[in-house]
C-alpha cells in the first residue's frame, strides 16, 4: 500500500515532468515559428530589393551608341575639342562655352581653376558621360560618338578623388581593371602603385576584404588600391579628378610617384585643385565660367602673372 505521503511524491514528479515535456514542446515549437516570421521579413525585404534591381536594370542609358559606331580597338590618344559647348540642361546656361584644345598623343595636361569653372566636365566629355551640346570631341581625328560607348571608356582610366571599392577582397577590387590578369600581374600592378607592401601588412594579404567602400582602408590605402587597378587596366589614356586632394602629405608623396610612373607615355589629363602637384604638366589651362582664359607651362604662366599665377600665390601663402 502507497501512503498519503507516496501518493504526493508521485504527484510532484508526474507534475515536473509534466513541465518539463511543456517547456520542451514550447522550446521546439517557438524556434521554427521564429525563423518563419524572419523568414517573412526577410521575404520583404528580399522583394523590395528586386524591385529596385529591376528599375536600374530597366533605366534607359543616357548615352547610346549611334547607327554603326565602331568599336575602338587603338588608341594614338590625340584628343581635340573644336569649339565645344556644353550645358547639363538645354533650359540652363553652358558650363562650356566654345572650347578649343588639342591634346597631343603622350602629353600630360592639367585644368585648373575656380570650383565649378567647368574642369569636370570637359573630363566627363571625353569618357562620354555625356555628349557635347555644340561643337566635337575627337579621338585621333574621330568623333567620339562614332566609337562604341563600352570600347570608349574601356580606353580610358580614371582615377578619382573618391573612388568606389567594393566589399571584397584588395585582389578583388584590383581585378576590376582586367578581370583577366594572372596573380603576377596583380602584384605587379600593386607594386607600381606603391601598395604591395601595405597590402601584405593586412592580416590575409590580398584577400583581405575591404569592406563597403573600402570603409577598413584609410584613405591613402584606398587612392593606391585604385591606382594599382588603373595600372592593371594599362589604358592609353589617362584622367586624374583631383585625385590627391584630400590626402595627408604623406599619403600624397606615395600615391604622386605612383601616378607619375602612370602617367608615362599616355595622354593624361589632370584636374587639380592643388598646383603644386601639376607643375610638371606639359601645358596648364586655366578654365574660368566655362572658357579657357590661360594655357601654357607652369613657368611661362608665372611670368605672366595672370589667374594662374594669383591661384599659385595664394596656395603658397596658405601652405
């Protein structure tokens, strides 16, 4: 016979296992109805993503190519603008206004000036970012529009003051300018742009991820990661948008032996804002309201003691 006593100590452990069977039903019920809620939020968010993957993909290009353009398979580099205007918006005034440059094949030139006198834009033309309102952009005699739009720019490297790097790996964000390249030429490239040796500090070398835009690069790093991709790409013409201006001096000293090594034997357009890194330029131009006001070297515009030579005086002031 089971006493009182038997009887409540069989109740208490048919009660705690009770408990114990509820708490682990819950437990395994809980957990699938969590990741399908979470499912469903990603599911939305996943869906609004598509959305807008789909409505860049439907965007209309600006730029087309023309009825049988070419592709542009050499490149001598001698660009000419012949009496070139150029507005952003027809309703608008031009930002261009009758330019008339020629730009010999292998030359370094650099535009200077005020902000917003139109040095961008003259560089936007020739990558065709967009086309000239009045006037031609030619490329060893050819109108650019006549030339495909990809085998364009495939001719062309860019080196910018803000330059976008994928959340990949430093050998991913390189490849980006010959997708192609052996692992030797990428670490040729990186050598040339003064970054091997940083890259290989990085705890897994080149397949060390950079994060979004580059966030876990410093600046210098970031410019030079750039650099080396340009210098894989080995373009035969070569554009420099104030490309060392928001560097320390230090970065400023790697990345300006990198670029004068890039610069070699190309047609290479510079816009600065800093003249102390252009003075070595075949020729200066001064852009002021959309118009060329001064071109020359650096030491015969010092002697002419025009806007160019204003704009060197006050940076060496405030230096």
């Amino acid at each position: 016979m089971i006493g009182f006593a038997g009887y409540q100590v069989i109740h208490e452990q048919l009660s705690l296992g009770t408990m114990v069977a509820f708490v682990g039903f819950i437990d395994r019920l809980y957990n699938p109805l969590r990741r399908l809620v979470n499912s469903s939020t990603t599911m939305t968010q996943t869906l609004a993503s598509m959305d807008r993957v789909f409505e860049f993909v439907d965007e209309k290009y600006d730029i087309d190519d023309e009825p049988g353009a070419k592709e542009l398979k050499h490149v001598d580099g001698r660009i000419t603008f012949q009496d070139v205007s150029f507005a952003y918006d027809e309703k608008e005034a031009p930002v261009l206004k009758h330019i008339n440059l020629d730009v010999k094949p292998g030359e370094t030139i650099a535009l200077v000036g005020m902000s917003g006198g139109g040095k961008s834009s003259i560089v936007s033309l020739i990558s065709r970012f967009y086309d000239v309102t009045e006037g031609r952009v030619l490329l060893d005699g050819m109108d650019i529009r006549k030339y495909q739009v990809r085998s364009l720019r495939d001719k062309i490297g860019m080196v910018l003051q803000d330059n976008i790097l994928f959340s990949e790996s430093v050998k991913a964000n390189i490849l980006m300018g010959r997708p192609d390249a052996s692992d030797e030429e990428v670490f040729e490239a990186a050598k040339a742009a003064n970054a091997h040796d940083f890259i290989m500090s990085l705890k897994e070398g080149y397949e060390t991820k950079v994060g979004e835009r580059g966030v876990k690069l410093s600046g210098g790093q970031k410019q030079r990661v750039a650099i080396a991709r340009v210098f894989l790409k080995n373009p035969p013409i070569l554009v420099l948008d104030e490309a060392t201006s928001a560097l320390d001096l230090e970065s400023e000293h790697y990345i300006q032996e990198a670029l004068d090594i890039l610069a070699k034997n190309r047609t290479t357009i510079i816009v600065a804002h800093r003249l102390s890194t252009i003075t070595h330029a075949d020729r200066i131009i001064h852009i002021d309201n959309g118009e060329i006001t001064e071109m020359g070297t650096h030491e015969e515009l010092m002697k002419k003691q025009g806007h160019y030579y204003n704009l060197f005086q006050v940076q060496q002031l405030d230096s």
